[in-house]
C-alpha cells in the first residue's frame, strides 16, 4: 500500500501557538478585505458596531457575527447574485455553480480554489497518476473541485462524473486508472460492477466525499478490492474544511481555515465528543465567508498527537444536519425545497422522503398522499418523479399511497439509515 505525503510542512506541521498566530494574520487581512469589498460584510458588520479594526487576531473571532448557510438563498434572491458576498467583480471568477438550495457559488481564481490537493496529497494521490473522477461536473461544484486538485498535483484526470458505471468500468480498466475522486458509494459500484464483468479495477487508492463512509464500507473495500479510500469534508460553498490522514480516526482540520465547533445551543464551542454546529472561516479574496455555519453537526477528537505528524485538530465526524436537511447520494435534500416543488400538483396532499441504504448505497422513496376525492391519473407518479429529481438533483422512487398512511405529525423526511 503506498503512503501518503506530507504536502506542505510549513502548514501541516505548525506548533499549535504558530498556527493561532498564523490564522490571526490571515483573518485580520481577510477581514480588511472583505469589509472593503463585500457589501454583506460590511452589512453585518454595521449591524454588529464593528469595523474591521476591530479583528486583529484570532481572540476577535467571535465577535464576527455569523451567517447562516441556510440564509444564503433569501439573501441571494434579494440582492442578485451572490447576495452581497462576492468580493471581486464577476468577471474574476473562473465558474459559477447552482447547487441546490439553490445556492449560486463562485469558483475564484487560483489552480486549487478549493483547497483539497493536501487532502488528496495525504490520501495518496501523486503525480502521473491516473484518477477517475466520479463526481458531478454539472451546476455542483465537486466534479470541478477535486478534479482541480488533482491536476495541481499533477495527477491525469479522467472527467467521468456520475452514472454510466458500466462505461466508467471499461475506461478505469482500459487506462489502468489507479486513482479515484468522488461519492464513496459509487466507488464500491465501481469496483463491484468491475469484478462482475471480468475486470478487476487497478483503483489503489481513492479519495472520498460528500457522503457518510462507514467503517464497514472502508474496511470491505480495503479487504476486497484493495482499495484504500480515505475522506475528506467540504461544502460546495467553502471547499475543504478537513481531511484524513492515513492514520484515520478524525479528520484534520485544514490548517488553511478556521473552523469552530458550537454547540447548538449555547453556541459556545463545543468540547471533544460534544455534537455542535460546523461554522468555518476561508480566507479567499474572492469569496471571503467569514463565520459561515455550514448547517453540518459534527464533534471534535479528543486533543492528542497524531503519528503522522500533521499537528492540526481533528473533527472525530459528521453526526447529522440542522434543521431540515439530509443527504442523499451525495446531494442535500429539504423538506422546504421538496413542498415547494410539489406546489404544482394540486393531487398531492401530504408526503414523506424515506431514505433508506442497502449494499452501501442510498435509497429515496417519496410516499405520496393524494388529496380527498383526487384520483391518480395515469402518468402522474413519473410526472412527481421527473419534477423532484430536476428539483433535488437526485432521482426518487415515487408510491402514491392511499390517504392514512402516513401517521400525523409525521416527519416530512424519514431517515433510517444507519452507519456502521
Ligand atoms: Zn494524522
């Protein structure tokens, strides 16, 4: 099994007093920027009686109010396009991203905007490797951001993105691709589907993302694929914000962030083992997010040393979303978002999301209620199932259901999935 590579020591190995400092500076001169360039920086900051002078290192951080991913999307449509947050003229920017939510996102200059080579460096990846990038090309930004990091430490990327997993087997296996990008349940696709047509993938090592990756998962792919894949957080909105190191158990911090752990109440820094609300701060010029709460719950490791000698914290996991949110192959799917695309069948009374996972892989089924003296017109179930997938991004089972049979009170996304 190969190792992975230290990618930049300055940053990976800076005693703890070296990086409060270091963050500091960065913040200070992020915040001199982005209050200067962003009109929402400068909004909140107003509405706070701060100004920038008043953050000039890292004990100032909390007195940066926080803005709520879940805000982006009112904010955006209020003040088009980027709500106030963009702090560089459009005509910067490399690419523009639609998530869902929707969110518009912008991709800044730079070979790696987002930050994942030292992720992708720690899993592995180097230079003349072939990977096969398996994420979403289109209006997300995965497919962009791990493909860019990978090509900035030199790696050749084949831009496969999602599905056609029968293609994606005969490409891998006829370019002896040894690397993979992308969702953890469609690698063990990948290398299922390989082994049933007669080609084993050379896949050695592979970097994993925007979904949970259970320990039962690693361990079978290691066991019987040889694959070992290690995983990294992010949001599409603010690119990595951890990532594993061989050593597994956690994730580090990415020592070119900030990332604070609060609690959901409190919102006071949560302690080790404590579930509280991922807020990060990235330091690009031009979407300087400062505070920004991801809407991601996750718990901090215990402080220790980590025998791969990267000094950074590390973030023990994800445990859940706030609010109304959960995510389904690799794409976030609201209760808010799936009401509102319903709003066009009149039949429709009430529904549920259920998501459930077998064999590793995510499961969405929508059970519909039709209202009183509706009839299910033919067609109808495709005509939900078409809508919901343009609106979600991911496709969903649909069962229209006699009224009843969803409970009162009923939560509109059931998730029982559970990670092992
Ligand atoms: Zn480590």
């Amino acid at each position: 099994m190969r190792a992975s590579s230290i990618f930049d020591p300055a940053l990976e190995q800076q005693d703890p007093i070296a990086r409060r400092a270091y963050l500091g500076t960065r913040l200070r001169e992020t915040v001199a920027w982005a209050h200067s360039r962003s009109p929402h920086v400068r909004r909140v900051f107003d509405k706070a009686g701060i100004g920038p002078r008043d953050v000039a290192s890292l004990d100032d951080l909390t007195k940066i109010p926080i803005t709520r991913k879940d805000d982006v999307p009112a904010m955006q449509a209020a003040d088009p396009a980027f709500g106030g947050l963009l702090a560089v003229e459009p005509a910067r920017l490399q690419r523009i991203f639609a998530s869902p939510g929707p969110i518009l996102d912008p991709q800044g200059e730079g070979d790696d905007f987002w930050r994942f080579r030292m992720a992708l460096a720690a899993a592995g990846f180097r230079r003349g490797d072939i990977a096969i990038n398996s994420a979403s090309y289109h209006l997300t930004p995965l497919g962009f951001m791990l493909d860019n990091a990978a090509r900035s430490l030199g790696c050749v990327v084949v831009p496969a993105g999602v599905g056609q997993t029968d293609v994606q087997v005969r490409v891998a296996s006829a370019l002896r691709a040894t690397c993979y990008l992308g969702t953890p349940s469609f690698l063990y696709a990948l290398v299922k589907r390989g082994r049933e047509m007669g080609m084993p993938l050379p896949i050695e090592v592979a970097f994993v993302t925007a979904e949970m990756f259970p320990e039962s998962l690693r361990a079978e792919l290691e066991k019987d694929f040889g694959v070992r894949a290690l995983q990294g957080y992010g949001t599409a909105d603010q690119g990595c914000l951890a990532y594993e190191c061989p050593e597994q158990g956690g994730m580090h911090l990415h020592p070119e962030t900030i990332v604070e752990v609060l609690d959901l109440e409190t919102r006071k820094p949560a302690v080790p083992g404590q579930p509280g609300e991922i807020v990060a701060t990235i330091f690009d010029p031009a979407y300087p997010l400062l505070r920004f709460a991801t809407g991601d719950i996750g718990t901090l490791a215990p402080p220790g040393t980590c025998a791969c000698l990267r000094t950074a914290p590390k973030l023990a996991g994800l445990v859940g979303r706030v609010g109304d949110a959960v995510k389904v192959k690799g794409m976030f799917i609201r209760g808010a978002e799936i009401a509102k695309a319903l709003e066009g069948f009149p039949a429709v009374a009430r529904f549920q999301a259920v998501v459930t996972r077998d064999q590793h892989q995510d499961h969405l089924a929508y059970v519909v209620e039709l209202a009183e003296g509706a009839a299910p017109e033919a067609g109808l179930s495709d005509r939900i199932a078409d809508t919901l997938r343009e609106a979600m991004k991911v496709r969903g089972e649909v069962r229209i259901s006699p009224r009843g049979t969803l409970p009162e009170g009923s939560k509109r996304i059931d998730d029982r999935r559970t990670w092992r």
